[in-house]
C-alpha cells in the first residue's frame, strides 16, 4: 500500500482511493458486525486509517463518505500526510506533541509517512559497508527511519559516490543539545564514507515564519554555523551556506527552485503542510527553496554540471514533509531522489510529550549553559520517572523508560554496557533519580565545556571559508 503511493510512481488517483477507501470502511464494519476476531478487525481498521492518509495526501482534503473527491483534486505526491488520520501525535515541521509519556510512537509514524525501519539488517549493513562499528545513534534506534538507503548503499559498493545534505533553521542566537543530533551523525557518515556535505541554513525561512527581521536572521545563521562547525566538520569536504546569501549568488541553485516551483501546485502543499489562504506566498514557495540542496547540480563549484550524484539527508523525522515533495517532483524534472535517514526527537526537560524548544529556557540545555545551569535545569526540571519517596524507589524501581535523565543518557553515553547497567539499576530501584540525575550532569558538563572550548577557536575568517562557494577535495 505505501509502495504504491511511496513515490508517486503507478499512484492512485483521488477517485481509486476514494472507492477503495468505501470499501474498506465497508469491509470494517462487516467484520464488526460479524463479531470476527479482534486481530482481524484490527488489521483492517489499520488499513482503514492509512488509507485515509493517503487520501487526504492525494486529493488534499479529508475523506467524507458519500462525498467523492472534488474535480480540481492534486495529482498522487509523494506518501501519507504529515498529520491526520485517526493518531494522537502530532509531528510536522512545525509541531511535535504527543500525550504518551514515551514519546511519539514511531512505528505508527513509519507507517503514516510510508518509510521504512531502520532495522538489524540495515545497521548490519551499514557496518559492513562502512568498515566501521555503527555509530550508537544506529545501535540504539534514534536514527530509526530510513528512504532508499539500501539504494545508497548498493551504489556506493559499485565505487558510486553520494553526498550528503542537511540543514538547520536559525531561529536565535543560541543552539541547544537536541540541535547537535543531525549533526553529530552527519559528521559521523561524513567520516566513514568520506563524502562531501551541503548544509542549509534557511535564515530566509525563520524569516517568513517568525517576527524577526532579515538582519537578525542572517545573524543567527553565522552564529548557529560557528556552533555547527565546532562539531568537528572538515573544511575541504564542506559546504555551509545560508539561503539569503547562495540564492542570489548561484543561478544554478535558483533555476532549481524554479523548476521545482512549477512541478508543485498550491493544492499539493497545502495537503502536505497544511498552509491555508492566509499564508504568505513566501511560505507557500519555501519547500522548494529546501527541496533544491537535494539535486547535486545546485553546487556546480562541488559537482560541476552532474546533475546525477545521489543525495542523502539525514534529518528529524519532523522536516519528512519537504523531502516526500521532494522525492515526488525529481523523477519528473530529471533528477534523482534524494534518499534520508531519519531521527526520533529530542525531548524537552519536562518529558518527552514534545521536543526541546529554543524558544523556552527551561525546556533545553544550551550550548552556552554554565556548568551550574546544567546541574540546576536537570536536577529542577528533567523529569523523572522515580517514585515519591525513596523507601517506594528502593522497593518498587523507576521507569526509565518515561524519564527524561535516563533518555537523555541514551544519546550522549557512548558505553553500551554502562548504560544498560544503569536502566537496569534505575528500573530495580538500586539508583536513585538524584543519582541518575547526577550521571546525566556529569557527562553533559564535560561534553557542553569541550564545545564551547572548540567553538572559541571558530573565527569569522574558518566560517568565512566554510561558506564561501568553492571546489571541495572531491573530483567529479
Ligand atoms: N527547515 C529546517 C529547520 O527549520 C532546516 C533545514 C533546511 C533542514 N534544510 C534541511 C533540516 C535539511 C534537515 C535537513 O530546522
């Protein structure tokens, strides 16, 4: 089913959907009237539900039985809506809110967005490709959701180069933990697969959505580059540009956005991100200007006129709506899709209903938190799931599995073994929250110190270099 809507090839119209949907809702509730097994009616309801995804994907409105679909219905994109369907959880570029204390369900949402798992094999694979241990955000499932990196990987056997893409909005100034993910795994496969990397600071797109001013936008993109390039990144295999300034600077990258421009109708974005009549027509045309980074011709200086080099995006599964666009329009303006590997969120401090924000102070822990601001946010405001009182910890253990410590250590404790033997210890009662809490202070102090030091030594001359338009070490 998703195959078919995955990339808009052999897609069904609005109308098939529609009458396949009847049916289904037909289908569901015979099977309820027949009292037939829970499983069954289960697995058919489910259906029901991604059906209804697709539709409102396809035809750009909700299904209504007994009302077909309108004449001026989209043509098929690319896989299920963002949101919608009969799902608590809310994720798009956007938003994230969810009212289960674990978090986002993600299989559901590999399931709605029509990706695929991240599983055993494919991490297997990747280590044997890569020759290298796989990094613990793959071991561990916070990259859990992938497109085509099978494709990727089957290429680059074959000696066929990719390259990598991602991005980031600068909305302030400061840049907190959750912001360093993407990051830290783009410079991971960077690393491992040696491969040039574009990264996209969209100043112009936190200027159409926020109340700031063209300035301070461009501003923040320096300031976020510094943070970014303190990750670590190589300047001979990097990339850094922020739209306001590579837009009017390359017409390569400008005849791109122009054609995906045309390949995308105002019903086909309104149905993946929801815009409505009162948007501005520079939101309305943004997606293209994030969609174009994926198409290696948008980098003539990197890959000269190949216009055929493979992308591969490693982002939050959040900013998936830019790239189902994406992948539906390359095929019908000649270029590749890109492929992407997705991660889980960031959760803020007081649980993991929603992901950090920058906007609220104490849902996040800055990179230009002091030591005492880490210990103060984590011991006052990271949620726990310890007991009350310590004789009902001792007794009956917390639940790792809700606290915001524990999950926290799952991205930044690299020691697979220690931190096993703390959910264990925390899960039995043997550690306490205040003790978990201080094993989460105590490598997060460091770590935040280590960054600090390193964005220090980032003059405006290294960023200068960094996003200047230039041949990298890579011969194509
Ligand atoms: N829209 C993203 C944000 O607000 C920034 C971004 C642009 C991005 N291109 C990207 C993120 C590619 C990941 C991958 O943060």
């Amino acid at each position: 089913m998703t195959d078919c809507l995955g990339d808009g090839e052999g897609a069904k119209t609005p109308m098939e959907l529609y009458e396949e949907l009847t049916a289904q809702g037909d289908q569901v509730r015979a099977l309820k009237t027949a009292k037939a097994e829970k499983t069954e009616i289960e697995a058919a309801v489910q259906l029901l539900i991604k059906l209804k995804v697709d539709y409102k994907q396809v035809a750009g409105q909700d299904y209504k039985a007994g009302c077909p679909p309108s004449e001026n219905s989209v043509a098929p994109d690319n896989g299920p809506a963002a949101s919608g369907g009969d799902d608590e959880d809310t994720v798009d570029p956007w938003n994230v809110s969810t009212t289960n204390a674990k978090g986002v369900d993600y299989d559901k949402l590999i399931v709605r967005f029509g990706s695929s798992k991240i599983d055993k094999e494919l991490v297997d694979r990747i280590e044997k490709v890569a020759g290298q241990r796989p990094h613990h955000f793959l071991r561990r499932g916070i990259f859990f959701s992938h497109r085509d990196m099978h494709q990727v990987l089957d290429a680059y056997e074959k000696q066929k180069s990719f390259y990598l893409y991602t991005g980031r909005g600068p909305s302030s100034e400061s840049m907190h933990v959750g912001h360093l993910i993407p990051f830290i795994f783009t410079k991971w496969l960077q690393d491992v697969f040696d491969i040039p990397l574009v990264i996209q600071l969209t100043d112009d797109e936190k200027y159409l959505w926020k109340d700031l001013t063209l300035e301070d936008c461009h501003h923040f993109a320096v300031e976020n580059a510094k943070d970014i390039i303190a990750c670590g990144f190589d300047v001979n295999k990097t990339f850094i540009f922020s739209d306001l300034d590579y837009m009017g600077a390359s017409p390569e990258f400008y005849r791109n956005v122009v054609k995906i421009q045309k390949h995308v109708t105002f019903n086909q974005v309104k149905g993946i991100f929801g815009f409505t009549d009162s948007d501005c027509i520079g939101k309305i045309s943004f997606p293209a200007i994030q969609a174009a980074p994926s198409f290696s011709n948008s980098f003539p200086q990197i890959f000269g006129s190949r216009k055929d080099i493979q992308c591969l995006i490693p982002c939050a599964i959040d900013q998936d709506p830019y790239f189902r666009m994406t992948r539906d329009v390359a095929p019908r303006i000649g270029y590749p899709k890109p492929a992407l590997l997705h991660s889980t969120f960031f959760p803020a401090l007081q649980g993991a209903q929603t992901k950090m924000s920058a906007s609220d102070a104490n849902s996040s822990i800055f990179l230009t938190d002091t030591p005492k601001q880490i210990k103060n946010k984590i011991n006052k405001h990271a949620f726990s799931g310890g007991k009350d009182t310590v004789e009902e910890h001792r007794q009956d253990g917390g639940n790792p599995d809700v606290d915001v410590s524990f999950m926290y250590l799952t991205f930044f404790l690299e020691d697979d073994e220690q931190l096993e033997k703390i959910r264990q210890d925390y899960a039995s009662g043997a550690l306490l929250t205040g003790e978990l809490k201080k094993i989460l202070i105590e490598t997060l102090q460091p770590m935040i110190a280590q960054h600090q030091e390193r964005r220090k030594q980032v003059t405006d001359e290294t960023v200068k270099q960094f996003m200047t338009p230039r041949r990298l070490n890579f011969h194509f």
